[in-house]
C-alpha cells in the first residue's frame, strides 16, 4: 500500500484516471465536490453518511453509483440522487502488485521456458473491468508460486496479452516459431501459459506445426483464476513445469486438473483433448482414448504406451502455415442448402461438417455439397458425438454422402480437423490431393487405428456402482 | 476499540485496542459471578458482537441449492488446498499466510440433495437470492440502519477450508444504526449502536481436524446468513448477554429467520485496559456468553502481567529472533534438535516420538523461567498459549507434543532436562520447550514458539479464538484485518430501488422494543415485559388477548412457568425435523394452539374461573393435550355453591389443623391450612378471601 494523504488539488490538472470508469450524471457529482478516485471521503447522503475511499467504476456497470470501500473493507454502492456532499478527508491510491523476487538459479536444474499468451496463470484484479487481468514475469511467478524454483530454472517470455477466445492463427504461427526457437537454443522444455476456452485448438495447431520436437511441450492454463485461494493454478503450473523439466514425453500436451479434487494432472495428447466443462476444474478430457500420463508432485506416471521420448538432439520440424478460409459446419436437422452455398460463395476452401451419428446429413444439403465439390472447395466429415469413427458405409445416406465427395476423418475430432484443415491447406495451397492425403494421414494422434474399451467414460451419476465409486474415493 | 467518531466505517478499520492503555495490573483475580459492574469498570472492560443469524429462504444465496437442510450423508468427496493471494489494496493478508503455513489437506463431503458444483467453486455464482436480500433489508429496517444503494458483493478470504473457494461471498447492506436497549433488570436503559448489516453465506460445518488433514461438511455452506456487528459498547458480560439476545430478537421479529442449533452464532470481540480486541468466534448460545468473555477478560489481564514481568526482566523481541532459512535448529541459537540426548529420557511419548523417527527439538525462550506455568484462564497456563500455536499452525495434534521447563522435571526428567539446557546455553533465567512431530512440522512449531513468546512482549495477540463448554477458550486464528476483502468478479453490483425499500418499510413487524413498551402498557412488570418479548410464546401470548391488568399479568407469568414445564415433561412434540435440523418461524418445539387456550382466557375474564386458577388450568390444558379443554376447565369453574362450600372447607380444614399441627404457632398452622384449603377450592374462592376465613377459624380455636 502507499499514499501520500495529499493526491491531487482539486483543479490543479487532473489526471484522466482521476474519474476512471465514472460517466454523468456521477461525473459532475465528483467534479462538483472536488473529489476523484483514491479520495477519502465523507459522503452524506439522504440515506446517511458513508466514509471511505472512492474506488473506480467497472464501465461495464451503470453510470448512477458512486463505489466507496469502508473502513472494514466493504465497497459499497451510493446512488448519485442520494448524494447531498462529498467531503473529502484524505488520498490514498492503492497499487497491484504481485510480490516479486528474483527467481533463484540453479545450474544444475533444467532450463524452461514459459511462453505467455495471456490467460490466468498469474494474474491480479483489473478496477476498471472489475475483471482479472495477467501478471506474468518469472519474479511475479516466483512470488505467487515458489515452488517453481525446486523445478527448473524458469525464463519467461511474453507474447501476446490476448484472452483464449482471442488467440487465432496469427498467434498460432508466432508460437510456433517462438517453440523451434527456444527449441534450437537449447531449454529442455517448454510451457505455454494459455487461456482454457481454446486451449485445444492451439494445442492442436502447436501439434501440427512443431512436430517431432526433442522435449516436451506443455499447455497450462486454470479454471479458477490464480487471484482465488481455491485457484488450480499453482498446481497446474508445478506440474506444467515439472512435466516440461523432468517428463519423458516429446509431444505437445495440455497439463490441467485430473478429478475436481487437488489431486494429480493429466497430460493429454494436443490433438485428443476437449474442454468438456464450462467452468468445472477437471474440464480437460481426452475423447476417444486415455490420457498420456498422470503427473503429481514430481512424479510421473505413463498411462499410455508408445508416445513420442525425450530426445537430446534440437532437431524439430516447424510448419508455421495456416489458411484462415475454412470452417467448421455444425449439422443440425432440416439444414439448409443455402448456408453451404454461402460458405463456397464467399469463399471459403475447406468445411468440416460435424455430422450426426456416423457422419450424416439431411439430403437437402447433397445439391449444396454437389455444387462445393464443384467449386473445388473441400469437404470433410467429423462426428457431433466426438466419441466414435466416421463410418459412412454402414447406411444408405453415408453411401450418398461420400458419393457427393465429402471425404471421413475417423476419429478426428471436429475442432482438430478445422484446426488441421487450415493447416493443411496452408501446406499445399495448390495441390487438393495432397491436403486430402493429409487430412488423413495421422500425423499427431488425431486419428487413432483404435478406439480402447475404456476410450469412452462418460459416468452417470446416480448408479449404484458409481456412487459406491464417488463415496469412496478419496477415503 | 471505541472509534466512536468513525462508526460509519472509515478508511482505516476501527482501531483494535482498548482506549484505556493502563492495564489494573493489581487488580484481583475474581471468578465469575463475584464481580459487580465496577469491577468491571475498574478492568476496562468492553465487548461488542458479531451476531450470524441464517435467514428462512428456500434457497441458497449463490444457487439454487434448498437452504436450511442438515444431513450426514455422503456421496462423495472433494479434496482441497489453499494458497493465499493478493488482496484488492496489493498485499497478503496476515492470516492467509498463517493458514498458508498450515499446509491442510481439506476434505468436502458432499451430499446429493444440499450441495451442487457451485458450492464446490466448480461453476461461477448465480444471481443473488432476491428473498435472501429482501429478508436483510427488512432487518436493516428494523435496526435503523443507513441502507447502501448498490450492493457490491465481496470475497472474505477464509483460508482455513470452511469455504471451498477460499473466500466467502458478503455483501455490506446498511451501516450506522441505533436501537432502544432497554432491560430493566440490569438498569440498562440506553442506545444501542449497530455499526453494520452485511449479507453472506454461511460456511461449511467441520467434522474434524486431526493433523494435516481437515474434514467438512457441506450442507449448511451458502445458506444465506446475515451479519449483525454492534459498536463494543458492552460494559459488562450481562450487558452483553443482554445484546445477543436484543439483536436476535429483532431478527426474530421478521419470522423469516432460521431457529434451532446453528442457526444463530455469534462472535464476540472483548477487549480490557491496556489490551487489544480479541474475537471468540462461533458461539451458539447466549447462556454461555458472560462466564466466556468474563475469563477472556482476565486472560488478557494476565497476559499484561506477564508483559510487565517480562519488561521488568529486560527480554526484548531482539533476542527472539525469527530463524534464518533452513530448519531452525541449523539455523537459530535458540533452537536445537534433542532427539539424540532424550533417547534415554523416562518420558514414553518422546520415546514414542523417536522410535516413529520424528524430530525432537528444543527452543529456548530467553528470560521466560516460571512465566510458562503462569495462570492464564481457569486450569490453564500460559504454556497452553505457546500449544495452541503449534497445535493450530504446525498441525501437532497427538497428545502431548510438547513439555517445558516450568513444569520441573516433569516428563523428561531432571537429567535430560540438564542436557537440553547444555545443548542451548540457557541459564536458569530461560525456559525450555520440547516439542516433537515429523521434521518439517517440528521446524513450524519451533517458529511458532518464538513468534508467540516475542509476542509476549506486546502483550495480546490479535487473534480469534473458539470458545470451549467450560468458558475457557483457544486459539484459532491470527485476527485477519479489511485486507483480506476483495471484490467478487463473478457477479454485478445490485441495486436496491428505492421503491423495494418503501415496499419492505410499509409492512415492517413490530420491533422488540414496542412489543416490550406494549406489554409494560398492558399492565406487565418492566421486567416481565422485557422477557416476553423475546419469549417464544410471545406471538400465542398476543394471540389469547388477555384483558389488560391482573388477567395479562397473570397470563404472562403461567405461560412463562408452564410452557418450558410441559416440554420438560415431553407434552410439547418437536418440530425439528431431523432431516432439516433447524426449523422456521417457529420455537423448536411445537406451542399449544390459542384456540385450546383461549377459552381459559375468557373464563377468568368472564369471572368463572377465579384468576388464581389460571395457572393450575393452564397446566392441565398443556399436561393432558389429549384430554378435552371443556371438561379440563369445568373442574376449575365456578357452580355457584362456592360460599356453602367454602364455610364446609374452612370447618374441616380448621379441625384437622387442630389435630394434627397441635400447639404449633397460628402462620404455620395457616401455611398448612392454605395449601389443604386451595386444593379445593381454587378457582373457585379467591386465595385472599379463603386466607381471611382460614385465619379466623384459626384464631378462634386458639383463643
């Protein structure tokens, strides 16, 4: 905390944030009393006098309250009609910040380096939004999370302040090349601090365009953000980290919570895993198969066998190409053959249909599809039901469809097609055979030859066995 | 403690200490109940309270989970951490980092039908329940409350586990009240101040605590519960007795408060001269308060005394230096690892401690010889100080963990003991304490002894204590400051329209105070006035309507007497369900209907039923519930031969006092005569006019 019981004379130049996140008809109210935001003040209003300090307003509320913090820590808010005066009493502007402390180095610990891109790992409160905002710096972390320094010696590296939902493919090309570099200067891991809402498309597209890298790279992020006490940040990022120093396993992952309880991590494969739950911690499943591994306190357990090892040469293929004109078509019943035509009008390149069932959609759709195969646009079918093989052989309409040209992705999920799509056209821009030949060409697990018996679990609760399950688990 | 000018809430939070700084260090220890207000004076003495109180909604503040259910089902379990974050104004909170240090595995069980993913913070909050709100307003009414505008929901940080997001989700609702405090058997006839009304979900109920691990349940967490904090204005235990039981009145008032075991708790801040505020958290009873804050008190004073002892003797907090990084017995002069010195020590729980491969290690604590032995509370001494840290914050809870010095050579023996003292050059002017657990545990509890014995030097520690049956209490938590408020990101501001306010102001209940007022004007003692209001028969009271004068008065008194005299002999049903554990709107067990009693009422109105008997009816009517009111009353019912009666009564009353109380003075003659006499004719002859006949008959024979 700091203040200097002085801030501002009323009228001696104000400071723009002086009012921050304060329209009319508070604004005058403000200006009229001489007071502005950090003011301590003793506000009499036709419902009693409030004391306390004069917060800034989120933009995103309405403009009609003025937001005071009371001397026992509440912000309370005092609507401007009920406001006779503001009497100010003192300043004190409040500062954020993460404690921060050099993170200590230790040469005989791995080297890692962790790439921001925005998201939760670290992060502080934003007034202004009323939001939380990233705080990202190894010292920062080192603040938050000490622990991180018995794993590795951190080096962090900011790329961009985007929110998940904002990440894209020209973020996806600069990670790309950033992970060859840090690749080719030698750490011997890397995480990605990444928002969750996207996560697996980027993990996706990481698996695409870095392929065989010699050490793990690992995608983090947290349900809870990391300005609660109940946060999976630190958890995740101590195992993120730990898997990225010390994990045997060269590919591209995503490290998030296993069960809802502070438990283990699971490390899934960057083109198998789906963001399942809005807001639940154990959000992150693999679909269609097992996890990679499980991770806790500096141990870590393979679940599946036959992943790509840890290697000590720097070799890495980097593909850093994407074209943005393809999309992803959700088939709903009595679709319509116009919204096709449309995609193929503005010229789109490639659509992944996500079908029902096998891989079906309606026969008003097959002059649609006629017409883009036509044009020379592709497309490709992926599965609603995420779990399960496109088999289009079984039923007449599959027999059809193919026949319109529209060419199966087995197990593929739909998001990681689109993402592949992309990439694969960004491949061969002018060579349709080969982005074919491509898409079905696991390159990254995005199709496996075989779906395990345990590659399905979806529970229901309420079962016998699986409340004798969740009563004893943890005992 | 008496910011009397910042009352509202200013910046700086209300000032912990006591305004009076000279401690009546010769001031005698008195147990409880040998002390009068002066006494209490002379100590310095205030309180003030915290008062919980769980709101009758139908859901919970944040989901739509039902509010109010209690169960000990489990279908499954969650397991937790916390870690302590930033506050809003940039820094850590003092308890966050204590509860940090802890290093809790805590445990949720969880229960299908009470508990969703919200209250696990594995989905964000819902809106905030309207009813829960419009339930708070109304108390804020009641207790003349400044009402804020715009409610912004906060986050309390709880790092102890009792709330799985680590923060509880309030919300400030009014500030600056004042109220009628009036009892007249105290004398207290004067305002009382209300400093706050905040809007909060309850926490989890804890199951247990044994070592790292932590277990609650969740059944009661979110449950909409208000915060009533009074201005420390309680100058003795009775005065504040009386406050808990004004301020859950008033909640009471609305009859849409939850009642049963739970469902009110309060926290009490005492402080005395020359101490600071100490917050006794979570008590459920009004009846144990005063004993409670009454041995708190002279824990402080005591602390005080120890303070000046250890002034006297020149200890300064420079020579109880924190340990440096690294285990404290590498690391600190006054911190020694003993394991090997005590292998052959007489005392089994070391030995135990050695052969399980834990650590043993001594602190020395410079010039604290003796004060360790030092009473603090009843039966307890400051050691016990020293134990609770350890206990609380390195997680020890085998028993015991610990021995000291000032206990002679108790435990370890005499020879041991020496070696220790050897290990850490300590003179006979220092005390010595052993305490023995796994490696870094005993490393914590080392740290501890030395922070808690430093803060010897400024006497109290700002801490919140629990409250133990026999009034002693125990440490629970350094006392955490406004810091650890911050504001909740998962949900908007709420403004309360005037307009619900006007709607909430129009259809207010009557209040504690005018109940009482009406009572007095009815014709009751100040005193029974006062107990009315706050009984739960109050509302059946109002119901029967008594004729103002002798007839309320008498109903008063026989309700008072008879209602917990019936539940005593198991006539009145329960109706707390055991599937919900509390009950609204209600006494916990069910009141007789006014229709079964009203007739009563108006019989002895009426005049048929002499007012003498309206207590020996009413407890038929309660005693048989079966048996039919009309024929119960008949048996107390006037029949018009009362004066032929009386004269026959009076005659062999009279006559068989003769014989069998011969020569005995005429008043015990008379006391036995009554009684025989009553039996018959109560009900029926006023007692005054039996008691003139008797005592003529008596008086006669005697003469």
């Amino acid at each position: 905390m700091s203040g200097d019981g002085k801030g501002p004379a009323p009228g001696s130049g104000a400071h723009p944030d002086d009012y921050k996140g304060y329209r009319e008809p508070l604004l005058s109210v403000l200006k009229e009393n001489g007071v502005t935001v950090w003011c301590i003040v003793r506000a009499k209003t036709t419902k009693g006098v409030f004391e306390g300090l004069i917060l800034p307003r989120s933009e995103t509320a309405d403009p009609y309250h003025l937001v005071l913090k009371l001397g026992s820590g509440y912000n309370v808010g005092l609507r401007y009609d009920t406001i006779q005066s503001i009497e100010k009493t003192g300043y004190f502007r409040a500062e954020y910040r993460i404690p921060e402390q050099e993170f200590p180095v230790d040469p005989a610990k791995p080297r890692v380096k962790l790439f921001g891109t925005g998201g939760t790992i670290a992060s502080r409160l934003d007034y202004r939004t009323g939001a939380v905002i990233p705080a990202f710096s190894p010292g920062e972390l080192y603040g938050s999370v000490p622990e991180l320094a018995d794993i590795c010696n951190l080096e962090t590296e900011k790329l961009f302040g985007v929110f998940s939902e904002n990440m894209g493919p020209e973020q996806y090309l600069v990670l790309a090349e950033k992970i060859g570099e840090a690749i080719r200067a030698g750490y011997d891991g890397i995480v990605i601090g990444h928002g969750t809402d996207t996560m697996h498309h980027t993990a996706a597209a990481l698996s695409f365009m870095v392929q065989r890298p010699p050490v793990p790279i690992v995608m983090v992020g947290s349900q809870r953000s990391s300005d609660r006490p109940s946060s999976d940040a630190a958890q995740n990022l101590i195992n993120a980290t730990w898997t990225a120093a010390h994990g045997p396993i060269a590919e591209v992952m995503v490290c998030m919570f296993g069960p809802t309880s502070d438990r283990y991590n699971l490390l899934h494969r960057g083109t198998r895993v789906r963001k399942m739950h809005s807001s639940t911690r154990s959000t992150f499943r693999t679909i269609g198969d097992i996890p990679l591994a499980m991770v806790e306190n500096g141990k870590l357990t393979p679940l599946q066998e036959g992943w790509a090892p840890r290697r000590d040469d720097r070799e890495v293929e980097i593909h850093p190409v994407f074209e943005e004109r393809v999309t992803i078509a959700y088939y709903y019943p009595n679709m319509h053959p116009d919204v096709i035509d449309a995609l193929v009008e503005k010229g789109y390149r490639g659509i992944v249909l996500a079908g029902t069932g096998l891989g079906h959609v309606n026969r008003r759709l097959y002059p649609a599809l006629e017409r883009a195969r036509d044009a020379g646009v592709l497309v490709f079918m992926t599965l609603q039901t995420l779990w399960g093989f496109v088999q289009m052989y079984v039923y007449e309409t599959g027999r059809e469809i193919l026949g319109l040209g529209v060419i199966p992705l087995a197990n593929m999920l739909p998001e990681v097609a689109y993402i592949k799509l992309g990439w694969a056209l960004g491949m061969h821009p002018d060579d349709p055979e080969k982005v074919v030949e491509l898409m079905q060409t696991p390159i990254a697990g995005e199709i496996t030859p075989r779906e395990p018996h345990d590659g399905y679990l979806v529970f229901q609760g309420g079962v016998p066995e699986m409340k004798e399950f969740l009563g004893r688990i943890w005992s | 403690m008496a910011e009397t000018e910042i009352h509202r809430g200013g910046v700086r939070p209300p000032a912990d200490f006591n305004p009076r700084t000279d401690p009546p260090l010769d001031f005698p220890d008195r147990e409880f109940g040998e002390m009068t207000p002066d006494d209490y004076a002379a100590l310095g003495f205030m309180a003030g309270l915290e008062v919980h109180q769980q709101l009758a909604t139908r859901g919970k503040l944040f989901c739509r989970c039902p509010a109010g259910l209690r169960t000990t089902r489990v279908d499954a379990e969650v397991l937790r951490h916390m870690r302590p974050t930033l506050s809003e104004l940039g820094e850590y909170d003092g308890t966050a980092l204590m509860e940090f240090k802890t290093r809790k595995e805590i445990v949720y069980l969880l229960e299908r039908g009470t508990v969703c993913t919200y209250e696990m913070d594995d989905t964000p909050p819902f809106e905030i329940d309207r009813e829960a709100v419009g339930i708070a307003l109304e108390i804020c009414r009641l207790l003349n409350l400044d009402l804020v505008t715009e409610l912004h929901v906060m986050r309390k940080q709880y790092l102890d586990g009792s709330i799985p997001t680590g923060f509880q989700r309030t919300a400030m609702m009014g500030v600056g009240g004042v109220i009628p405090f009036r009892v007249p058997d105290l004398g207290i006839d004067r305002d009382l101040r209300i400093r706050q009304l905040s809007l909060e979900e309850d926490s989890c109920r804890e199951v247990s605590d044994v070592g790292h691990r932590i277990v609650f349940r969740t059944d009661r967490l979110g449950v909409p519960l208000t915060e009533t904090v009074t201005e420390p204005e309680f100058l003795t235990p009775a005065e504040l007795q009386a406050g808990a039981r004004l301020v859950a009145r008033v909640a009471r008032a609305t009859g849409k408060v939850l009642r049963g075991p739970g469902a009110a708790r309060q926290d009490v801040n005492v402080s005395v001269a020359g101490g600071r505020r100490i917050e006794i958290k979570g008590v459920p009873h009004h009846r144990g308060l005063p004993r409670l804050v009454h041995v708190e008190a002279f824990r402080q004073l005591n602390l005080l005394r120890i303070r000046e002892e250890l002034r006297r003797r020149g200890v300064t907090p420079e020579m109880l230096p924190d340990p440096p990084q690294g285990f404290a017995w590498e690391t600190s002069p006054l911190v020694a690892e003993v394991g090997s010195l005590l292998r052959r020590c007489a005392f089994r729980p070391v030995l135990d401690a050695i052969e399980e491969g834990e650590t043993v290690v001594a602190v020395r604590l410079p010039g604290f010889a003796g004060l360790l032995a030092r009473r603090t509370q009843p039966g307890i001494t400051f050691s016990r100080e020293l134990a609770d840290r350890v206990r609380v914050i390195a997680c020890l809870t085998g028993q015991p963990f610990l021995v000291h010095s000032d206990l002679g050579d108790y435990g370890l023996g005499s020879g041991p003991w020496n070696q220790v003292r050897k290990a850490l050059r300590a003179g006979a002017e220092d005390a010595l304490v052993v305490v023995w657990g796994p490696r870094r545990d005993a490393d914590t509890a080392a740290r501890e002894i030395l922070i808690r014995a430093r803060e010897a030097l400024d006497g109290i520690p700002a801490e919140t204590r629990q409250a133990f049956p026999d009034g002693t209490t125990g440490f629970e938590r350094i006392l955490p400051g406004p810091d650890r408020m911050y504001p909740d990101t998962d949900t908007p501001p709420v403004a309360i329209p005037d307009e619900w306010v006007a709607e909430i102001s129009a259809r207010l209940p009557e209040t504690p105070w005018e109940r009482q007022a009406r009572y007095e004007r009815m014709g009751l003692s100040p005193r029974a006035a006062w107990e009315l209001a706050g009984a739960p028969w109050a509302d059946l009271y109002d119901e029967l309507k008594p004729r103002e004068g002798e007839i309320a008065r008498r109903l008063a008194d026989a309700l008072a007497r008879r209602i917990p005299w019936a539940y005593r002999r198991g006539r009145l049903e329960s109706v707390i369900d055991p599937s919900r554990g509390v009950a609204a709107r209600s006494y916990p067990y069910r009141l007789p209907s006014a229709q079964r009693l009203a007739p009563l009422v108006r019989a002895v109105e009426a005049g048929e039923i002499e007012p003498d008997a309206l207590d020996a009816a009413l407890a038929e009517l309660l005693d048989r519930p079966e048996a039919d009111a009309v024929e119960i009353l008949d048996g107390f019912r006037k029949r018009g031969d009362e004066d032929a009666r009386l004269d026959e009564v009076v005659a062999e009353v009279a006559a068989r006092a003769r014989e069998e109380l011969p020569g005995r003075p005429v008043e015990v003659r008379l006391r036995w005569a009554m009684g025989r006499a009553m039996a018959s004719l109560r009900g029926r002859v006023p007692a005054a006019t039996v008691r003139e006949r008797l005592l003529a008959a008596l008086a006669e024979e005697t003469a």
